[in-house]
C-alpha cells in the first residue's frame, strides 16, 4: 500500500488551484528540475498538467533524474511566480519508480526536436511530449463525439470479424492468415458485415473497428492498419441523405472539440473549421477545376490522383473558405461492385468522396440491393461469384435500399491537428517496415 | 428517388400510435400476412418494432412472400384488436424488394426452433428474431455504458495495433500473418500496449477491441476472435481499487441496461442483477468452498475448472444472493509474467477474477512496475526477455505502479442475457470450424 499518502487523497495538477492553503497529494513524472543553491524548483506532471514544486533543505539535494515517477505531499499556496498562480510547499517526496539517465530523447520541450522515426521508436516517451500527447486526446474525443452523434440518431454498434473467408474489394491487398489450417485474411473493411446488420433489420449501424490493407506503397497517407469509423444504414434512397448525415455528423464532432479543448489546441496552434455547408461538386467539375485553374489534366473515368485532392481542397479553401468539400458522380470504374449506379446515369454511381485539407477521409454512397443486380455487378466486375455467396445469399431474403460512408479515423485526426503525417496520429503505426514497438 | 412518400416522413412503428387519424409512411419487413377474403392483415416489422396494416380492395389480393421489404402508406386509427391500440388502413404500397419464398427458417415465432448451427448459418435472417434481435442491441448498450463510465472517471480510449511482433502471454495460441514476408501474429490481447499508454502519461486507458486466441478447443465458453473491454490506470497500488472500479463500473452497466429496455427485456423472460457489494474471497478459500460444500477436491497451485467456477457461483448465489463474486490471492504459477507479487506473500499475485453466473467474465489486477523486477519475472517464467524488449523498455523511463482489469464483452453479453453459448452473442462468431459467414 501506499505509504507517503497519510490519507490525503491525490489531486490532479489541473486542480491544485482549488487547494490553498490545503495539503495535498501529487503524482506524476519529473517534468524539469531546477537546482538554485538551498531550494529547488521542481516541475511535475501529471495526465491533467504540470504544476511548480518547491524543495527545501535536504529535499532540495535529492538527486532526481528527468521522468522518474514521483509523488509528494506538501502545501498549496499562491504565488506571482508560475503561470498557475500556486504552487506546493513540498514536505514529503517518494519516489516511486526511477528513470534511467540521460533520456533517449528531450521531452520537455515545447516542440520534439527529432525524426519522425526516432519519435516513433521511442513513441512511449515521445508521447509525453504536450504536443504529441494531445493528439491521442483528440483522438478519443473525436471517436466519442461520432458515436454519442449516431446513438442519439438510433444507430447502435456493432463488432463484427476481422478475420474473414474473403475481402470486401475483392481479393487484392489482403493479409493472409493460417487459420486452423484453412486459408483466410485480414478484413480491409467491415462491408459486407455492416450491410449484412442493416439487413438483419438493425437498420442502422456503426462500428469503430481496424481495418487491414496490404499496400506495398509508404507514403504520409497510408496505414497498413488502420481505425474505420464505419456507418450503414437502411431505408436510405439517395446518396444526399448520406451527405446530409455526414455533414451534421462532422459539424457536431467539430465543435465537440472545439468546446472540449479550448485551451489545449490554442497551446499548439490548431483552429477547428467551422462547418456551415459542405460543398458539393461532381468529379466532372472538379476535373474541370483542375483543367481550368491548375492546367491539370486528368483522364474522364479515373479517380483524382492525390495532387489532385489537394489542389481541389486549395481551390475551395480560398474561394468558399471551406476546408472541405464532397465529390460527387464517380463513375462504375472507380467504384466497387457493390457500388448502386446512378438512376438514368448507369455509368455513374450513386457514391461520393469527401476531402478535407487536401485528403479524402471518406467514401460513401448507396448499394445495390437487389440479388440479380449484385450478381451481375459482381460479374461486371471479373470477380467469381462463389467467392461472395454468404454475402449475396442475403439479398435473396429481404435486403432494404440502403447505403453508408467510412472516416478514416487516423487521416481525420491527423488533419485536424495539422500534422503532415497519418503516422502521427497512430499510437503505435503499422507500415511495411514497422511491426514493433 | 422514393416514389411512394409523397413527401409524408416514415415513422417508426413504435411511434405510430403518436400519429392518430394521420397519414404516415412506414418502411420494413413483411413479418405476417393473414387473408380474411376481402381484407389482408399484414404486421410489418422495423427495427423499432410491429404494427398491424390493413389491406383492402385491390390491395387485399397482393402476394407478399414473408420478410419481403415494404413501404405502406396510411392513416392511423384506434382499435381494441392490436396490442398497441392503433392500425394502419393502408392506401398505398410498394415492395422495395422481394424475398425468396420459402424462407430457409421460420422467423415470426416467439423462439427461433432451429439448432444453433442453423441458426449461425442463417445469422442475417436468425437475427430477424425478436429475441436473437435484442442480443445485439444489449451487446451495444453493454459497450455504450462502458465507455461512458469510464470517460466520465477521466479514462481516454486508445486504439492499439492487433498486428504484432509477439504475443502477450508468450507465444502459445497465436495466429500468425505474413507481415511483408516478416513473421507477425495476431495480438491476444492489449495488454502490453495498454500499459505502455499508462506509461506514455496518459494514466487511464481503455479499449473496446478484437483479441485473438488459436486455442483449438470448441467449448461453449471460447471464441477465437472476440472483443475485449479492456482498461489500464496508473498510480493504482492494490488490486482492491481496481475490484471497486470494476463494481461501480458493472453497477452502471447493469442499471443502464436494466432501464433502458425493461419492456424488451420483460418480453424475453431477462432479469438484470442488481449489484449491492460483490463479494470476495481468496482462491484458497474457494478451494475449502469445493471441497467442503460439493466435496470437489482441487490442487492448491491451480485455477479454478469450469465446473469450479460453476460451483462457486452457485453457491453465493445460494447463500449471499449474489449472481457476481472476485476470486482473489491466485498463485504466481497460474498468473502471466507481468502480474505483481503481494507484498509479504511472494508466490501470490495481486491479482483478481470475476465469476458471473458460473464463468470468468475478468481478469485484473496489479502490474510490475520496476524494470530489473520484470526482467527476473520473465526469466522465472522461461520466457526469452530479448522477445520483449520494446515492451520492456518502457520500464527504464517512468513507468508508474499500475494495474488494470479485461472483461470478455460476448460472455458478459451471453450472461446477461441468459444464452448457454457464448457464440449467441457474437454475430458472426469464429470457432475453429466456422469461418463464414
């Protein structure tokens, strides 16, 4: 049991104004020492904060390296000196667990001076970092306010498998896994699964799970596993319906944040756009923008490349002020089978994009609901239709017209905080070369 | 577009006796027709619930296969001949999509009369059932008040890789990937990289994630893939305070579901527990518990059997009226590397179970914190400590006295629900022989 405690409960940093002239207790990491003669000054760090630590007489020599873990008891009173307007009169310090010296890298700095590798290699450390700490904040704010937003539209949550017989785009990219001797993979996205609850008559579902992509490719927008804020729902006949939800759904994340961590994002310098009316255009006038104003030229039926995204982003930047905009009428080629074409357009799909910052971070749209049209779809698109019999044996028995959208949750978080890399935004990424730590 | 809504909104049908002498719209599934000559009585069926449609005239002579998806518009009018008051004379109608008839298992009855291999075979359509439906919508609610509790005590969720270098508890029971021709495995569970985030300054973790365990048995109680609550906090120093999280956390849990579907629940015979004060014991007096009130004999080195922990719960059950119970002070021998001794009883972890209507629904409890203590726990468990160096290196930096708890979401589902299999509650389980679908 805890010995220094003496019964006087811990505080957080982030509450220690709430206690002058009280005794409390502290814990947390040794954030910055500094000896001056007979006193010295200690900074400490707790998941809330850090607050001023005042050591005299023999506490003043103890030798405490940087982020060792500690926690004291002494005094609240105010003070002129710190930007907190307190600080403690320690007269009892326990150390609880010592750090090895010298660190592997510089924490308490406002800005990590390092690689981006060496941030990643010592992430535990590097994540104690302000900075780099408020990202996993963010993160789990933004995973909260999506789901809170869905359960109050009755949306429920669903958990559905990983490690599954086939892959929902049909076969390429897939990690593959010796399952008790029978060939199987990892999901690339929960699909089929979700459509699969909507016709359940769950009707609306959402899942917050990882998704897997075997891509080869290493660049700054790639994760071999990743998180997929996934929604479907039933009853839905128009693409709009889905926009209009993701708009609404956005804007109530935004804000979520925005209230949720004032203070923390101005420290860092991250404004959260404010979301009035998502754009909208069709991948002809965006390829028309790109002709016109950037002299890009792009094939009729191809996807935007990610020049393209980011030009596309920059353009509505500065002419609408909006950092985000959806992409509409993407044609059959670009879209998987499932994709629902659109009505009197049949070489077009009912689907769309949306970039935000210059990256796609969503794709959605309605699905084929009727058998024959998915089986056809399938063979449209040169896959075998025995391959994705426990997915269409469902549209036989009563499958409603539905559609739905995927976040990338890692791309999302990583824009809003401005960070140039998806990385950033993985605790602990996964790319071709990086399996550990 | 949808031809039929002619502008009128759907309603859900538990909201139709809202909408007297009103026109509606409403969307769902054909859940039983009755002909009466000139008038067809027709319950169709949404996530929400069932509501009687009259069909007259033309409308009367309509086939309509079972679970075939619809859309009827009409007017709401009072009757004593339903159970919620109110039918719908319908004036129009569009079937949306047809189902195949014969279905493959009969769905309007009260309890689905199939085997549960069928029932998993034809999950999209077993799950039509009202009482298959409910177990995904508590499964839901169960993950809902999880996550709201524990925001609400300061925890952030965190999102950890399932592609990893080693396995948690050693090396046994892993599936392995091709990882980019590396070797990699499927994560068994959070367990390091939870604590790592305790590490990283963050204190309070939890996640809601798949775990994967190759275990070749096919029992009523394993599944190969299923998702783990999982929380870890920092500056905890007795597993006592973890057991009191976890009551307080089921406490909510239970009272979150018990008023959030009392009519559900009534309908399909369920009870919730209430949750005064979970008793505890140690295991050794479990094991006088066994020996002396069933005469069952056990080896004082080992865990409890199935049939132990079945017997447990009968018992408090019996005599303290309580359906929960911690089974405490588990030898070192049946504990992983990283559980933390007890202070003056050095073959003895502070580490807990739950048992919950006669199966291990937790494990938790202290973690070590000090490096060079790590490192000799490894080696006393023959484990190679070069395998688990980006684990424990976080050690040698700050790592704050620990602990944390798991709770198997599908058994806890499973219980609460009274389900005798733990497949029931997952909705496309994996098994050693079930891959699809």
């Amino acid at each position: 049991m805890f010995k220094i405690n003496d019964g006087i409960s811990r505080v957080n940093c982030s509450d220690v104004m709430k206690h002058v002239n009280r005794k409390i207790t502290l814990c947390g990491w040794v954030h910055r020492v500094r000896h001056l003669g007979r006193i010295t000054f200690l900074q400490l760090r707790d998941r809330s904060g850090i607050i001023q630590c005042v050591l005299e007489n023999e506490l003043a020599e103890m030798k405490l390296s940087l982020e060792s873990v500690i926690s004291v008891q002494g005094l609240v009173v105010k003070t002129m000196k710190t930007d907190t307007g307190v600080e403690v009169i320690v007269d009892k310090l326990q150390v609880l667990n010592t750090a090895n010296a010298p660190l592997p890298i510089e924490l308490n700095q406002k800005e990590l001076d390092v690689h981006m590798d060496t941030l990643l290699n010592n992430r535990v450390l590097s994540l104690r970092n302000h900075k780099e700490h408020l990202m996993f904040n963010i993160k789990s704010a933004i995973v909260d306010a999506f789901s809170s937003f869905l359960r109050n539209e009755d949306f429920i949550q669903i958990f559905t498998p990983k490690i599954v017989a086939a892959g929902a785009e049909g076969g390429a990219n897939l990690f593959s896994i010796d399952y008790f001797n029978q060939p199987a993979y990892l999901g690339q996205s929960p699909q089929f699964y979700k459509q699969m609850m909507v016709a359940a008559g769950y009707e609306r579902v959402f899942e917050v799970a990882p998704v897997y992509r075997a891509e080869e490719h290493a660049t700054s927008r790639h994760l071999n596993e990743y998180i997929s804020l996934d929604l479907e729902m039933g009853f839905v006949f128009s693409s709009k319906e889905l926009m209009e939800l993701e708009e609404n759904l956005l804007r109530f994340i935004f804000n979520t944040i925005r209230d949720g961590y004032q203070k923390e994002l101005q420290e860092v310098g991250v404004t959260i756009p404010l979301i009035e009316r998502i754009p909208s255009i069709s991948l002809h006038e965006a390829k028309q923008i790109l002709a016109h104003e950037y002299h890009k030229s792009t094939s009729e039926m191809e996807d935007l490349d990610p020049e393209g995204e980011r030009l596309i982003c920059q353009y509505f930047s500065e002419k609408e002020n909006s950092e985000l905009v959806f992409i509409t009428h993407y044609p059959k080629t670009v879209r998987p089978m499932y994709a629902k074409p659109l009505e009197n357009h049949s070489l077009y799909t009912d689907s769309f994009d949306l970039l935000f910052k210059g990256i796609e971070i969503t794709t959605g749209g309605l699905r084929i609901h009727d058998y024959q049209e998915l089986i056809t779809s399938i063979e449209e698109n040169h896959l075998k239709v025995a391959d994705f019999e426990s997915y269409t044996n469902v549209f036989k028995y009563g499958m409603p017209p539905h559609g739905g959208l995927a976040i990338g949750l890692e791309r999302l978080t990583a824009k809003i905080m401005n960070r140039p890399n998806v990385r950033f935004a993985s605790a602990f990424p996964r790319d071709r070369h990086r399996l550990t730590p």
